[in-house]
C-alpha cells in the first residue's frame, strides 16, 4: 500500500490532501499541531487534546486524494511557517495504524549563506576583555603542553573534528599559577617563541585552551601574535533543552555539550519532565517515566507535538552519568529540572490523588492540557513530591533543582473545596498565593537537605513572598519580571524569549521553521538587549548570569535542533561572557561567517541565513 500527504498553508488555513493506492474505510487521520485545530472542511474533529487532533474521514477511494482543510482553534492563532503544518501525521483504520509520509521538516540549509563584511577583529566568541595585538601571525602545528593539564582539550578538539591540539613537536605553552586571578579567568601571551598562559583555576586553564583551540581553527593553523586578557562577565552562562516534548538522544546531549564548551558556556539546564512525559528513570516513583515515556497509540499521552504512532524514551542512571561526565570534564554543571504546580498533564495521567475529587472545575492550560496542575491541599501530592525532588536534587552534584513553576491555568484550584481550606489555614487569597505557598513548601523542604532550588518568573509571586529560600529565578517573559524579583532579594538568569528563545524562527518567511509567539529572534535580536537594563543598577549584582531556552514542541528529530541553535548560539555565549557586550547584529553576523567551516567540520548543520 502507497499513502500520500501533503500539506501547505493558504492565510489562515491548512489545506491537505491525503491519498492512497488502496481504498480505505472510514479512516482517522491523526496528527499535531503546535496548538488545538479545528476541522474548516472535509472532515469531522472526533479527538482534541493540546494540539493532538483526530479527524474522521469520509472513505478513501483508491487513487483519489482527499482534501482536508484545517485551521486553529484560537482567534487570530495562525500558521506562520512549515513547523505549523501536521506533524507525526498517520492513518487509523479499524485496528490498524499506516503512518503517512513526512513533510519536509527543519531548517532548510541546502540553501546558499548570505554575502557578509568580514570581521576585522579576533575571530573569537566569545570576545576576551582585553587584546592587544601584536605584529603577525606564527603558523602552529600543535601546543606542546602538559597532556594531563590539557586532556580534556585534547579529546574535545578530536571529537569536534579539528584534530590534534598537542604536538610535542609543536609551539611550547608554558602555564604559570597566578593567585587572585578571578575563576575563569586567565592571560594568553602569544610570541613565537611560545605561548605563555597564566591562571588561577582549572577553569581559566580551560577557558584558554577552549581559546587557543578556536584560534586555530578560525586563523588556519595560525595564531595571532599579542595579549590576551581574559575573564567571563557572569558566572551562569547556560543553555536549556526540552527533552520532555522531544526525547533528545544521549549522545545529541553529549554533542550539545560539546557545542557548549566550544563557546564558553558552562551551564545545562535539562527539561526532562513536562505535560508530554516524565523521562527520568526515578526510583522513588517508577511509574512516572513507566507510564508517560512514550506517547501515541495505546500510551497515556496521544501523538502529540509530532509524537506520531509512538515515540519517546527515558533516560537510565547509566545515561545520567554519562551526560555528568562528559559535562564534568567540560567544566559544565547540570541543572535538573521536574515542573511544579502545572505542566502536570503526564503526572496526574499514572498517580492518583494528585487532583481534589471534588474539584468540578477542569481548567485548561494556555498548551490546551485538561487536569494540568497538582494540588497543594493534597496529601498525595507531597507523597509524591518530596521524596522525588529529594532522588533528582541528590542525584545531580551541582546541589541545585529547578521547580518549574511556570504557566498556571487562569482560575487554578478556584472551586477545589480542599484549597478553599488550605486558603483559610494559610492566609492565601488567590491562586499565585496558593502557588507562591506550595512553590515556597517544597523549596523548603529540599533546602532542609542542602539542595537549593532554582524556578521560573511565576514562582516569586504569592502574598508571602513566593518561593523564597534562596531561590535562583529565571526570567523568560522578558526582563521586567527578573528585575521585580531581584529587587525582592533574589538571584537571577535573563533568558528573555524575545531574544535568546531559539525555537523561535529566525525570520517570518513561510520556508522558515520555528515558533513565533514571541518574536523572529534573527542574529541581530539575540544581542540587542542589555542583561542589566539601563536604571537597574541598583540590582546588577542580582543579575548572575543569561541562559539560552530551546522548547521541542515542533521537534521531530534530534537533527533538527542543529539550525536553531547555530549560530544563535554564538550571540548567546558572547552575552554570557564579553564583560564590554561588544557585539552587536552586523558584527554577530560576521564572526558567525568564520565559524561556518567549525561547525561543518564538527558535522553541525546551522542556518544559512546568518
């Protein structure tokens, strides 16, 4: 049997035609969309959750392709580009399940890169502090160095594709201890004679070598003769990955890494439960990732978010250990993250209890999940809770835990007789204090073992105070929220979606790929913003670091995060590092063009629209 899909967007709707060489009775077509469809014509919507669709078609007659138009169910809600058209589409019929040809998903990088200036400076990001050029270049066929110094080096150098960074034949590097030199921090003197480094941390001996490693790359075997004065502006430079929505393979991750460690970033944030799925493999609460690691047919969470038939995985103890080790040896802590009180859907689906019963209010999450958050009034909840925050905290030895605390449902727990007592017991008026209360309890409580949480912007808000507890917040709706908590006594990450989101698409053109609910985030948006903002001064010793985010809702293939991150990512880690915020967009866009050939040799697709 031969089936055919095709698909493409006209204004505000989806036209598809789905044929097949053998007649077929009353099929289902199921798919995904980034948010809930609905059927214009040529089809009946049966099934709808978040933006998992199934719509009954008439029956199929051989040869005879079926139109099908659809749209999205939100007012104004209106495709943008190719990532908007069904995903993990397939055809139910009767028992059996005929998966239907793919669109061409992704960024498409079979396309020529834009003309652009050449940069003048050193070809590096993230950009030093401080470099005083000298006369000339020295050709360099390797360092001859200390090999135990600079193994890690050594082996991230073979695995990107570069080849040899030792050679004891090669230009002497001489490394010289210098206390009170800040962490990371260090000074490259270039001669041809030889390179002296001097350092007062592991870090900084790393962050030369990253430096000595990307100059040999991006001046042809050459490295230029002069200083080198060098120090990270902030001590959090990360980047997050969604594996909920996307089960993101081990050794992606380790490739990831590696990309990190490239540009200096020293922070991985790993989103590994959400709505769609908890891929953990936690003791304390196995049917967690036993029930939700896979999505599709049969499974408690449809084939949303292109999940098709099925999909998915979990992550072992084995695959977490592999993820620190690498991530050790590359001078990156991990931060794990569970979410809390919503983008509970996948939670509430295989444990009980977790709801109140008498509860007749069924709010729908801005995703489109039914039954979504956990209630605090319960007993089960914190049964579940505490001893899982408590395995995931221990497990990772950064000692720090994301909470989530994100995207409450409008009305949450509003007719849940157990919250209305909690809120006479407590003091709590609305559904953020009853948040801020259940957000503060479970900070607390993993706190009292020496772990430190870490949460999204909603999780500071709340009659008392929100989460408290020394708690790291994440500002991502944009800045304004980060700096009312900073002001409230907490540290705090800048991850503004409007500029370092990077599932969103790089531009508005229909070819494109991505999300774009809060902006086209082009090379020049991901450094046109400031980390403390011009009158938040008073709070900059608040601001410890920036954070690229990058949600999978679109993703099919592990392949395909390539293009959104490259080289987006390069404005990001100059952000995180460059203490003079040197770049900005025409800049951005030249360095990028040098770093092409390094991310062709490391097998890493980028944008071609750079």
């Amino acid at each position: 049997m031969t089936l055919t899909f095709q698909a493409r967007i006209e204004g505000e709707e989806i036209h598809c035609e789905i044929g097949s060489d053998t007649a077929l009775s009353a099929p289902i077509f199921c798919f995904s969309l980034m948010a809930a469809p609905r059927v214009v014509s040529g089809g009946r919507l049966i099934r709808q959750l978040a933006g998992y669709g199934e719509v009954q078609l008439p029956d199929l007659t051989a040869g005879v392709p079926h139109h099908l138009v659809l749209a999205y169910q939100a007012e104004g809600h209106r495709p943008v580009n190719r990532a908007w058209l069904p995903l993990g589409a397939y055809l139910r019929v009767g028992r059996e399940c005929l998966a239907l040809p793919d669109l061409r998903e992704g960024v498409f990088t079979d396309v020529p890169p834009r003309e652009v200036a050449a940069f003048e400076g050193l070809p590096l990001i993230p950009q030093p502090s401080a470099w005083a050029p000298g006369e000339g270049a020295v050709e360099v066929s390797g360092l001859a160095c200390d090999p135990a110094a600079f193994a890690a080096i050594e082996s991230l150098s073979q695995r990107l594709g570069f080849g040899r960074f030792r050679d004891d034949s090669g230009l002497p590097l001489r490394e010289r201890s210098v206390p009170g030199l800040s962490d990371g921090a260090y000074v490259l003197q270039i001669a041809d004679s030889g390179v002296t480094l001097e350092t007062g941390s592991a870090s900084g001996r790393f962050a030369a070598g990253i430096t000595l490693m990307t100059l040999l790359q991006t001046m042809g075997g050459r490295l230029p003769l002069g200083r080198i004065t060098d120090a990270p502006r902030f001590a959090w430079r990360g980047q997050h990955l969604d594996c909920a929505r996307h089960y993101f393979q081990v050794d992606t991750i380790l490739r990831l890494l590696d990309l990190m460690a490239l540009v200096k970033l020293n922070r991985f944030h790993w989103h590994f439960a959400d709505d769609e799925a908890f891929r953990l493999q936690v003791v304390t609460s196995p049917d967690l990732w036993q029930g939700t690691e896979f999505r599709g047919e049969g499974c408690a969470v449809p084939g949303v978010f292109g999940g098709g038939i099925r999909s998915g995985g979990s992550y072992s103890r084995a695959d977490v250990q592999a993820v620190l080790g690498r991530a050790r040896e590359l001078h990156i802590e991990v931060l794990p993250e569970i979410e809390v009180p919503a983008h509970s859907f996948g939670l509430n689906a295989v444990v009980q209890g977790l709801v109140d019963a008498e509860d007749p209010r069924e709010e729908i999450s801005i995703q489109g999940y039914p039954r979504n958050i956990v209630n605090p009034a319960m007993q089960a909840t914190w049964a579940l809770l505490e001893p899982l925050s408590l395995e995931i905290g221990r497990l990772f030895p950064m000692g720090m835990l994301h909470l989530g605390g994100d995207e409450l449902p409008p009305r949450a727990w509003a007719q849940s007789p157990a919250v209305a007592t909690l809120k006479r017991q407590m003091g709590l008026v609305s559904q953020e204090d009853v948040q801020g209360y259940a957000m503060e309890r479970l900070a607390r409580f993993v706190g009292r073992h020496g772990i430190r949480t870490a949460a999204w912007e909603e999780a500071s808000r709340g009659c008392q105070g929100g989460i408290g507890n020394n708690a790291l917040i994440f500002s991502w709706s944009g800045q304004g929220p980060g700096l009312a908590a900073a002001r409230a006594g907490h540290d705090v990450v800048m991850c503004p979606a409007q500029h370092v989101y990077f599932d969103m698409a790089h531009t508005g053109e229909p070819e494109d790929w991505g999300a774009a609910w809060a902006a086209f985030v082009d090379l020049d948006a991901v450094v046109a913003w400031k980390p403390v903002p011009e009158g938040a001064e008073d709070v900059a010793h608040r601001i410890v670091g920036v954070q690229g985010c990058f949600w999978a809702e679109f993703t099919t293939r592990d392949k395909q995060i390539e293009p959104m991150l490259a080289p987006r990512i390069l404005g990001l880690a100059n952000k995180a590092w460059d203490c003079h915020d040197s770049l900005d967009g025409p800049a951005l866009r030249a360095l990028s063009a040098r770093y092409a050939p390094l991310f062709d040799r490391m097998g890493w697709r980028h944008h071609p629209g750079a």
